[in-house]
C-alpha cells in the first residue's frame, strides 16, 4: 500500500494544469483553464482544470478528479503506474508496496486521535468567547462583526490556569502535551498554554484543526503565542486562513500575505478575503510553491519600518529562485505605523486594494534593495550596485549550469542534440553577460593589472579573425581582418579583449555588410582601425557610447546585443595600457574606432603571444572532494556533476559542518571546492585556513565565487588560491580540478 503521506505530498509538488496539458491543449479561461474535453467528442469546450483546486471536471461526461486520476482515465494506467509517471515527471521514487504495519496503523489511530482533541479544544473556545464580555468587547473593537468570528472560529481561552479540564475530565492525558494544549512543568504540575487569549484556529488544508494561534488581550507579552510543533503542525508548510480563503483568491486571481491573523480576519471584514498569515516564521519555499500553485499573483504586505523590509528581503531571496513569467510576485509596504488592520480601518478597502494593484513587483523592488545604497552617479557607486546584483543573480545560474552539464552527459543522442544546444547556447548567453559585469569590476577594483610585453601582432590578428568569422556568418555580415608583420607594446590579454569588444560589437549593429580590421603604421606607432557600414552613431551620442549600459539601435533590449558593457570595458582597458581610442561616425554611413599602440623596438617577436590552454592530462577519478557551499542548489548541483565524474564527494553547508565532515572522512581529503562567501559573514578562504589545520596540510583548494565588489575581488585575489567566478562552466571547473590535481597523486586504485 503506497501511503497516503506519499500521495499528498506527490500532488502537492505536481501542477495539475502541466499535467492535463501535455495531453490537451487548454486555454485560460478566467481562474480556470478549459479545452475540449479528451473522453468524449464535443466541438465547444466543457472540460476545465481548476489550478486552485488541483482538479479537473467535465461538464458534459462528468469525468472529473486529481492528476493521479486523470491519467488512469486518459492513460488507462492503474493507480500504482500512474503514481509512478507522476511520481517520475518530478523526481520521486514510489515506495515500495507493503501493507500498513501494526506501527503505522496505530500511528495513523494516534494522530486521529490527536486532531480529535483539538477539534473538541476549538469548540470549547468558541463556547468560552460567548461567556467573555471583555473578549467579545476586543473584537468589536477591533470592528470584527459575529459572522467574521463564526467563519474563522474564533474563541476564547480564559484566564485560568487549569480552564480546559472543564473540557477534558482527563487533564492528566499525555496527548494533551503532545498537541501542544498542556504544558507539563518540571515538577509535574501541569497547566493550559492559552490564557486569557483570544483563539485562532490554524487547518489544515482539508480543513481539520492542527494547532491554534492566540491573541493576547491587553498589553501582555508575547502579543502572539503559536501552538508548538507536532506531527500534525508544521509551521514552515502551513497558512493561517487559506481554507478561508480559497473562494476570494480564486475570484481576484491574487493572494496577499500578511503577518498577523488579525490582519488576515480584518481584511476578511472589509471583504479583501483573498489574505493568508505566515504563523510566527519566516516565508519559506513550501509557502511560495503552494500559493503560486492556487494563484496569478502573489502579493507580500510588510511594515514599512526596518524590520518589515528585512522580512521582505528574506521573502525575496525565497522566491527568487520560484519565480515565474507568468504569475507576478509583489512587495507592498504600508506607511510607517500602519499594518493590513490599522490601514483598511482608516482608508477603506478601494484605497488599500489599489496599494495592493501598484505594488512594485519582485524585480522593481529587488533592483531598489540594491540601489539604495549606491550612489549611481560615481564610478565606484555603480560598480558596488553591479557587484550586488549579479551576485545575487549568479547562484541560481551557477547551478543550472551544473546541472545542465549532468543532465547533458546522460541524455545526449541525435534526437536530443538540437535542444541540448539551444540550451546551452541560452546558459552562455547569461553567462557572457554575467562576466561583463564581472570585467567592470575588476577594473574598478583594480586586480586588473597590465603585463606589458611585446606582442605579435599577427598572431592576434589571426586569432581574431577566427573567432569572429562564425558570428559574422550568423549575422550576415561579411568580416575582413587584414593582417600585419608587425609587434607592439601592450598586454596581450587586455589587447585581445579591446578588439575583440569592438569588432563584436560593429557585427551586432551592422547588419547584411562589411566589417574591416586594417592596419596603419604610423611613425614610431601603429594604428588599429575596426570599420563598419552599419547605422552610424548621431554626434551628439559619441561620449555616451563609453558608458555603462549605454545601447543604441536596441530598444527592443535584445540580449544577444548583450549589456552595453562592451565599449565600456575597452574604454577603461584602454585607459590602463595607455593607448588612445578614437571614434568617427555618420548616422547612415557607418562607424570607424581606431587604436593607437607604440611598435615594439625589439628584434624578435615575443614568444608568449596569446596565452594558451596547457595541455592537462591529470586524472579525477577516485578523488575524495569536500564541497562547502551554503546554497542548497548549488551544492547538490556540484555533487551531481562531481560524482558523475568519478569523485567522491563529502558536501557540507556550513564551516562547522565542513570541519565536522574533515574530521569524519573515510580517508585523506583530496581537495577542497570552496564557496567565497558563505552565511553569517562566514569567509570561504579563512574556512580553508582552518581545514588546513585541522587536517595537518594544505589540501589544494579552489575558491569560487559570485562576488564581484572591488574589495571582495582584490581579498579573493591575494588569498593566492585559485580563483573561479560563477557561473562556472563544467569543462572550466574540470580544467581547474585537473591542474590542482597535478599537485597530488592519484589515490590508490584510482
């Protein structure tokens, strides 16, 4: 017997209308979605699938149910391999079959028995709060009517030590401690957790009671008090009011979370029923997941005070990586000294709900949290904004490549090829602009250092042309890189990094015409020149090209015109190496940027040229690699990858756990992959320093990191580690991983 815990939380991970839609092709239809009905014929549909309910019903044959049985009806599958497909689509594994043990048996009695008691505890509240004057007096003070009460099941705990012994004879039963209604002191005596507050039972999603939450009347402390968990309450998974609350999100097609239940039953009196109340946590992932599922919209309402945009903060980052283009997810912060109840009182439902509409979505308040304390006007201000946000941005991104680089390892063949491109193509491109952003700031920070030696010009030249002719193809246009016999004084990476920035960047604007690299010597100098017959740039727009995210001709904000960093760069490169960089444009007649670099005096060509890859042939297999990592993804993402590789991965999330993990190893630990910056202001590299001494020997380690604010990147630098920026690319990690295992031999067997 599959149990039914398994069955909840598989239909609580699955979208129903994901299900229905690899089969029928359905189309929103107000809250719902409708399509033609696929078990009988019909020309107008009658088959909808309700997101909010998880179901799906017909209203000419009647077939109605959850995923599990709309694919035993369409698929003609029995409930356990249709279990197994739902199961698979998002990566569980059924249990086994076995029949309920005596245990499991007397567990599930157990926990009935439980709600059973709170179910009686809820109706002795109700019946103390008709006896309260001073309790019935708050809440119509606090402008709740009666039938607000009745549908929220509010009661009363009175103030008496000993209160619910009127409702259970047996005060001394040990479930009444186990359901969190009793506390059991150290001596033994016992007494009621709820006293002289007003009660808020929290359900569960079918509606049976699994805990309460209590107001205190007057000015007591705490002003909230939670039942505590148990097996039946989990305050991370649940919502106070959202059975309540079904209908009005259903109808608004939105869900606004607040941070009281007297916010949640106010509004529900100024009919905004659509709220839900976290109980005493923080949001957390199952939150988000779950109400995305029942809604378009999510709305989080804060206090406008410090601790209100802290909490916001914390909602964000949990939602960030959930976050979908089609269902937007709103920050809205009430005015200092106001919360949901104090405000909808004053102002009225119409001027709270359009707070509620103009809310600044996720992003909009995202890009304002890292604003706020940049000063956007100064070169180093937008430098620390740059750092912030593609901070932020490289996590989630730094492990889809991980797990892109697993997933295409397993399934590569001729069928799945072309999609296996697209999305690595796509993967690229972010990570192209990532490290644009990367470029800035190491500028800016100054661990950009210029190697000046002579470089052969016809070697960059060559290697130029080759890298471009593919993106000249693609776009259509026709690139001619002259060549020359000549060497210069610059550094070779920097240069390669000028030209390659401006030659991109004359095929991206021009379109079906010619781009030309020539070459002038000029006295003691040589002049490079990229020309193009593209669309000119206007004179009044020559300065402003150099500027961060300046883009002309892109609207649209194309990405594949990436960031409008490129010019950037080449100016601030530029200004390092001492070269001077001119432009000259026509609007209609196209554009000529040209480079000036001092002829080298030496006879001989320089021998380093551009650098190479060295050729590595260390192996991985067998490894034994501790992982510290505090992003969840991330880490499980790296183990994927490493194990694939042949590894043996120890992952830890934390420096205590990663210490703990050194000291538990099988065996000597290989190397370490650590993140820079981990929770609590935790650093990375000081993490390595202390393994090294607990292990007696400085284990290689690689440092990777999606930090790129000016003093972080000059403290990673000079930590001497090897030093990767996310996201990373498998075939750079490996690269990284073989060079420091040249260090080290293999280990035995290996």
């Amino acid at each position: 017997m599959i149990p039914d815990s398994f069955k909840q939380d598989l239909l609580n991970r699955v979208d129903i209308v994901e299900v229905v839609g690899r089969y029928v092709q359905l189309r929103k239809a107000g809250a719902n979605y409708s399509g033609l009905c696929p078990f009988h014929n019909e020309k107008t549909p009658s088959f909808t699938v309700s997101p909010a309910k998880q179901f799906y019903h017909c209203f000419g044959c009647q077939k109605h149910g959850n995923a599990i049985g709309f694919l035993m009806d369409y698929g003609g599958m029995g409930y356990v391999d249709a279990m197994k497909e739902l199961a698979a689509s998002v990566g569980m594994q059924v249990p086994a079959q076995q029949p309920r043990t005596p245990q499991e048996a007397q567990q599930k009695a157990h926990e009935g028995g439980l709600a059973a008691l709170l179910e009686k505890a809820m109706a002795f509240y109700r019946a103390e709060l008709k006896k309260s004057p001073q309790a019935i007096a708050y809440l119509k003070q606090r402008g709740l009517s009666g039938e607000i009460a009745a549908r929220f099941g509010i009661g009363y705990a009175p103030d008496d030590w000993q209160a619910l012994k009127a409702a259970f004879p047996d005060y001394d039963d040990a479930r009444l401690v186990e359901c969190g209604l009793v506390i059991q002191g150290e001596e033994g005596k016992r007494y009621d957790r709820f006293r002289d507050r007003v009660m808020f039972p929290i359900l569960s999603n079918r509606g049976a009671v699994i805990g309460f939450g209590g107001r205190v009347i007057g000015d007591g402390e705490p002003k909230y008090l939670n039942s505590p968990e148990t097996q039946l309450f989990e305050k991370g998974r649940e919502l106070y009011g959202l059975v309540q609350a079904r209908d009005a999100i259903r109808v608004a097609g939105r869900v606004l979370v607040v941070e009281g239940y007297m916010d949640v039953v106010a509004l529900a009196q100024f009919d905004v029923g659509y709220a839900v109340a976290t109980l005493g946590t923080a949001t957390t992932p199952v939150h988000v997941q779950k109400l995305l599922r029942l809604t378009d919209e999510l709305v989080f309402s804060f206090d406008g005070d410090a601790a209100g945009r802290k909490a916001a903060w914390r909602a964000l980052e949990v939602s960030l990586p959930l976050a979908l283009d089609h269902k937007p997810i709103r920050f809205l912060f009430l005015p200092q000294g106001d919360d949901p109840d104090t405000y909808i009182r004053k102002h009225g439902k119409e001027s709270f709900e359009r707070l509620v509409r103009e809310a600044p979505t996720l992003s909009e308040f995202l890009l304002a949290e890292l604003r706020a304390p940049a000063d956007l006007g100064s070169a180093e201000g937008r430098s620390r904004f740059l750092a912030a946000a593609s901070h932020d941005l490289r996590q989630p991104i730094h492990a889809l490549g991980l797990l892109f680089a697993t997933l295409a390892d397993l399934v590569r063949d001729e069928s799945t090829e072309p999609l296996l491109d697209q999305i690595d193509s796509a993967v690229d491109a972010i990570d192209s602009m990532l490290n644009s952003l990367l470029d800035i700031s190491k500028l800016d920070a100054g661990v950009v250092r210029p190697d000046i030696t002579p470089v052969d010009l016809d070697v960059l030249l060559q290697r130029l042309n080759n890298e471009h002719q593919p993106i000249a193809k693609v776009t259509g246009n026709r690139l001619r890189v002259r060549t020359v016999d000549a060497t210069v004084l610059s550094d070779s990476a920097m240069l390669q990094r000028i030209l390659a920035n401006l030659v991109s960047n004359a095929l991206r604007y021009t379109v079906d015409g010619r781009v030309l690299v020539g070459v002038r010597r000029r006295g003691l100098a040589i002049r490079i020149d990229v020309l193009d017959d593209g669309p000119g740039i206007p004179a009044d727009a020559l300065e402003d090209i150099f500027l961060e995210f300046q883009q002309l001709g892109n609207p649209e904000r194309d990405r594949r015109k990436g960031l409008g960093l490129g010019l950037a760069i080449v100016k601030r490169l530029a200004g390092l190496l001492g070269h001077e960089v001119e432009v000259r444009s026509a609007v209609g007649r196209g554009s000529r940027f040209s480079i000036t670099l001092p002829l080298s005096t030496e006879a001989q060509r320089t021998a380093k040229g551009i650098a190479t890859t060295a050729t590595i042939g260390a192996g991985l297999h067998g490894r034994r690699i501790l992982v510290l990592d505090d992003d969840v993804s991330v880490l499980e993402a790296m183990r994927s990858l490493l194990e694939r590789w042949g590894c043996e991965v120890i992952a830890a999330s934390s420096p205590e756990e990663a210490e703990a993990s050194l000291a538990s190893a099988p065996g000597p630990i290989d190397m370490l992959i650590v993140d820079y910056r981990l929770r609590r202001n935790a650093s990375g590299i000081e993490t390595v320093e202390r393994l090294h001494q607990l292990a007696g020997t400085r284990i290689p380690a690689l440092v990777i990191t999606g930090d790129t604010a000016p003093d972080r990147l000059r403290e990673a630098q000079e930590s001497g580690y090897p030093l990767l920026h996310k996201p990373v690319k498998s075939a750079q990690l490996r690269a990284a991983m073989q060079r420091l295992s040249v260090r080290t031999p293999p280990p035995q067997g290996a």
